[in-house]
C-alpha cells in the first residue's frame, strides 16, 4: 500500500507540473518558439506519468479506473480520432498536427490521459494543489499579458502571423485567451470557495478580473465568453451548495447540504427502528440540531447553525430511558 500511495504522489506532482508548467515554457532557440515546446514537456509529463502507473499496475496486479462517466465518453472520444487519422490522406499529419497548431492525434490523446489520471489521482486527495499550482503559474503569464495591453513588451519578437499583440507566453492571442477563460473560474473559486488566508483569497479575486480584463483586450472573444460562464458557475455555487457562507463569512449549510442532510437523517432512523435502537442511539447525521425545551410539553424548539431562525415541532423530543438495555455504536450520541 505504501508503494501505491507514493505512486500516486508522483503521479500528482508531475501532473501538476505538466498543467502549470506548460503555460510558462517557451525556448525563443526553436523555430516555433512556443507551441512546439510546450507540447514536447507535456507529452514528456504524460509519458512519465504513465510510466508510474504502469509500474503501479504491475506490482499489484491491481488496476483502479476513473469514474465511468468520464472514461467511458474519453475512450469514444479516442476511437473516433484514431479511425479519423487511419482514414486520413496525410497520416502523418493528423498524428503530429501543422506546426504551430500541434492539433494532431497525438496531442489529443495527452490531453484525455490528462484529464483521466487526474480524475484517478485525485479520487482520494483534494485537487487543491493542482489549483494552486495553476494560479502560481497564472501570475507572471497574465502580468506579461497586461504588460503587452499597455504597450510594454519585455521582449523583441517578430510577428510572423496576424493578430493582436497580446498574446504572454502562448505565442497566439486566441490560445492565450482561451487559457485565461479557465484561470478566471478557478480564481474566482479560490477567493469564494477555498479556505485560504484573507490576503490570498484577495489575491485570487484580483487574478480573476485581470484574467477576463485581458481576455478582453486580447480582441479574443472565446476567453470572455468562457471565463464568463464559469464565473457564473462559481457563483451559483457559493450561494447554493458551499457551506460557508463566502460573502458575509457565517457557516450556513446550502440547499444541496440540507438536501443531503435529510436524506441520510431519514435512512439513519431507520435502520434504528429496524434494529430496535430508537430510544437509545440518536444518529450522528442529526445530532448536530440542539433540542431546547419550551414551557408546552408538546412543543419544543430546534435551534439550527448560525444564521437559521430557530423552528417550532409539533412533538417534543423522545424520552431518554434512565436505563440503556442495548450496545450503541461508537458513532452516535447515546442516551447512556
């Protein structure tokens, strides 16, 4: 077990070093300063990722895939580009893409074992350094590109295609602006939604306004349309389905976590009634609720987290026997 965790360790690093390094690579020594080196250190992160899990495979004989509803649309998805490419006229092309483009089947089939052995990697591990990592990196490529939308350029390139020059490090203005319409999203989660510091969660807000401000000024519609909706998926999120509250900081459990809530509550009584324990074991999904008793012996008052107005039952709370007569489990709040 030792030998899988740490494989999958390694495997998230160099993960995240694939993700966040591609965006800050580029070798001006190159004909094609950007592209072309940025798809050599993914696909060499791919390659090496993949050497560690199939040494993890093979040690225990054990393979964990992702979840079906990503593997499954992944393996479609690959069938199709692959029967693409044999049907091809120009192979070769389809395998490796036009330069400058790097669009080809090869380049495809990285990004889909990215997006798997992510899914893997991260089944029992927050993805938290992922995203870290990635706003890291974001902070000098949108820094050059908000020097370049000011008129600053650090560096003496020679434009060889058209377009607006505002472009970092991706060398293209549509790249660089598709790129930052996922750097805003996950800014803005991390200033709304991760338990950060108050001056980095501050830092992430100002990196997703900089993020679509220069999408805007790179004349690249796709990176503001995108950026966009993920805003607005973060946002409905925050209000909804996270339990702290992230404009006014109070703790408040949101639709989808009441939702749950109930449903286990209700299965948990249950099974207490099924086994006979329902005076004694009170199931920990609901012992959260404090029980305060009124003047009216049919009456009591549920007094809810912070922030939700105290409610009134119809029915005071069972009676706790003087007396337990079962075993209760370790994980409920028993009357003994």
């Amino acid at each position: 077990m030792r030998f899988v965790a740490a494989s999958l360790r390694w495997q998230r690093g160099l993960l995240t070093a694939g993700v966040a390094g591609s965006a800050l690579v580029f070798w001006r020594g190159t004909l094609d300063v950007f592209n072309t080196t940025k798809a050599t250190w993914i696909l060499l992160c791919v390659i090496a990722v993949a050497a560690v899990g199939a040494a993890r495979i093979y040690r225990p004989r054990i393979a964990v895939l992702p979840p079906r509803v990503l593997w499954l649309p992944a393996v479609v998805m690959a069938v199709a580009l692959v029967v693409a490419t044999l049907t091809s006229e120009t192979v070769m092309l389809s395998v490796v893409g036009r330069s400058g483009r790097h669009t080809g089947l090869a380049m495809y089939l990285a990004y889909l074992a990215v997006m798997l052995v992510a899914a893997r990697t991260h089944r029992e591990a927050s993805p938290i350094r992922l995203i870290a990592a990635l706003l890291i990196a974001a902070v000098p490529v949108v820094g050059y590109g908000a020097l370049q939308v000011v008129g600053i350029e650090p560096f003496d390139w020679r434009l060889i295609e058209g377009g607006p020059p505002v472009f970092a490090t991706f060398g293209n203005a549509n790249f660089f602006s598709a790129w930052l319409g996922i750097v805003a999203p996950m800014a803005l989660a991390g200033a709304v939604l991760a338990r950060w510091g108050r001056w980095v969660r501050a830092g992430c807000g100002v990196m997703a306004a900089a993020a679509l401000v220069v999408a805007y000024f790179s004349d690249s519609l796709q990176g503001v349309v995108a950026g966009g909706a993920g805003v607005g998926v973060v946002t409905l999120v925050a209000l909804f389905t996270h339990e702290r509250g992230a404009w006014s900081g109070s703790w408040r459990p949101g639709w989808g976590r009441s939702r749950r809530l109930l449903i286990s509550s209700r299965r948990a009584w249950r099974r207490a009634w099924a086994s006979g324990r329902r005076r004694c074991a009170w199931p920990a999904t609901i012992r959260w609720w404090a029980w305060g008793s009124t003047t009216s012996p049919t009456t009591s008052t549920r007094i809810g987290p912070s922030g939700w107005p105290p409610r009134t039952a119809l029915s005071a709370p069972p009676t706790r026997p003087t007396t337990c007569p079962w075993t209760c489990s370790p994980a409920a709040a028993c009357c003994c």
